[in-house]
C-alpha cells in the first residue's frame, strides 16, 4: 500500500511541476519520504489520495498554524513567484511541519474528504440553462447534485466574460467575474436567466454562514490557484447574503422529494458537474432511470458536465 502512494504522489508531483512547481516539489519529496507517506494510512481506502494531505495542510496553515512552510503559499501571504528553480526546497519546511502535528493531520486524515465548488463550471452551465429559458419561456426550478456549498446554483448572479475584448453577460454590477473562452462562431446567448426555486442536495452540504466548513471548502483549492482561491472566497461572500437551500442526502434517492416540492410554473431544471464519477456503476444507471421516470409526468432539462471516460 505505502509503494502505490508513493507512485500515485510521484505521478502526481510530475503532472504538477510545470503548472504548480511547489506543490510538485512536496509531492515528490512526499513519494520518496516513508514516515511522511505513512500518514496517509489513517485516510479511509477511497480518500488515500495525494490532494487530501495536500488540502490537510492548507486546511491548518488558514487556520493561523505558525510555520516557515506559510512562505510557499501565496493564500496565507506567501510568496507568489516560486518556481521549480529555486534553490531552497519547500519539501524541507513541509516534512517539518507535517511530522510536528502527526496527530492532528492523522485524525483530519481520518475524517475528512476534498470538496470542491468551482464556479468556472458556470460558464459551460450559464449558456446552456439561457438556451433552455429561451425555449421554454418559464422560470427554472433548479437543482443541482452534488452542490458542495451550492455556488453553481447562482449561476445567474455572476458576470461572465467568453473574450478578453469581448462583452461582459450577466449581473452587470457583480464583482466575481467568471471568464471563459468561446471557440465557437456563435457565442453564448446571453439575456435573462430567471430561476424560481433552487435546491442543492449533497451527502456533506457546506453551509457558507459555517467558518470552520468554509475554510476546509478554501483549503482544497490549490494555493498557488491565488486568482482561483480570491475567486471562491467572494462568491462565498455573495452567497452568504442569501444562501440557496441545501439538502443532505443521497443524490438519486433525495431527487424525486424535491422535485415533488417544485411549482408547476417551474421548468425543471437539473444540473450536476464532476460528481457521477464518484458514484457506482449502478447508482449513475439509477440516477439516468429516475431522470426518465421524473420526465416522463413534467417537462425537464439536464445539463450535465462529466468526464466523458
């Protein structure tokens, strides 16, 4: 088990050197490092990957954690321009940190899982809920599987750009701007976007109003990511004005609840991104079934966004 980390960080570290050098030098430095992979261990089977160490770490160093290794990300005030030529190592200060606080790491370790809620998907989303409303000429009622903190569910209040020279869509007074590039001829339609109701569900919901849980959402974005991470942090900002519905539970068997509570003068609408790979076999199957069932007694669009392996 510790070789397989020690291949899955070492792959990891070589993907990530061009793009991340800091994090491709810790991973790296994790895959020949025993006592360091090791930790890895108290993680159940399925989170044993390298990017939940990783988030562990930023998790306590966003926390106010008092460490050298806080030089080396740009997200608590370090420095921004290190590259993968750079004399000193920041595998030095990350082995020293991580095996100071063995504990505490381990037991996050155990207990823990990434999450992720990266409203760029919403410049693939925005598009394509617009060409539904114009079709439809109702409102949507819309839901969202596997929300994290539900940010994707105000896809309507954001700005959006698709061209550096180009206009800017949506909420023309937003500050948290989600830029794309259109490489086709027709860009997005862009117009209103009116949603009634919006509900999220998702086994471990983030509350944004919650500190601690809005930390650890921030903590699984890459630090290097500064723009990303500023990003995510305002549209927490705008989400806790007023926060969309959120509901805990399994994805397939929660849907057709919620679907129950929509008004009939709601387009239903469902959406979901980077969450089916993370269900069996069987589940994604009775997710398709369900779909079928619900649309087969109301009208119903789905937009969804996965890999297509």
């Amino acid at each position: 088990m510790s070789d397989d980390l020690a291949g899955m960080f070492r792959r990891w570290g070589e993907q990530l050197l061009d793009s991340l050098p800091v994090y491709g030098r810790i991973a790296s430095g994790v895959a020949d490092d025993a006592a360091v992979r090791n930790l890895m261990l108290a993680a159940p089977l399925e989170q044993r990957q390298p990017v939940l160490l990783m988030a562990v770490v930023h998790h306590l160093l966003l926390g106010g954690a008092d460490h050298p290794l806080s030089q080396w990300y740009p997200t608590v005030g370090g420095r921004a321009d290190a590259d993968a030529e750079t004399d000193t190592d920041p595998y030095v200060d990350f082995r020293d940190f991580v095996l100071g606080r063995r504990s505490e790491i381990s037991e996050l370790l155990a207990t823990r899982s990434t999450q992720t809620n990266e409203i760029g998907r919403c410049s693939v989303l925005r598009p394509a809920w617009a060409v539904v409303v114009e079709e439809v000429r109702a409102p949507l009622g819309l839901i969202e599987l596997g929300t994290s903190a539900g940010l994707n569910l105000l896809v309507d209040r954001w700005a959006y750009s698709y061209s550096p020279e180009g206009p800017r869509f949506g909420d023309p007074d937003q500050d948290v701007l989600v830029e794309a590039q259109s490489r086709g001829a027709r860009l997005p339609a862009p117009g209103s976007l009116p949603i009634g109701s919006r509900v999220g569900i998702d086994l471990q919901p983030i509350d944004v109003r919650d500190e601690e849980a809005v930390r650890w959402l921030l903590a699984c974005v890459w630090p290097e990511q500064l723009g990303r991470f500023q990003r995510l942090q305002a549209a927490i900002e705008v989400a806790r004005t007023d926060p969309p519905r959120l509901v805990a539970g399994d994805l397939v068997e929660t849907l057709p609840s919620i679907v129950a509570e929509l008004s009939g003068d709601e387009h239903l609408a469902v959406q979901n991104s980077w969450v089916l790979n993370y269900l069996p076999a069987q589940s994604r199957q009775r997710l398709v079934n369900v779909l079928d069932e619900l649309g087969s007694a109301r009208d119903l669009s789905w937009v969804s966004i996965e890999s297509p392996e």
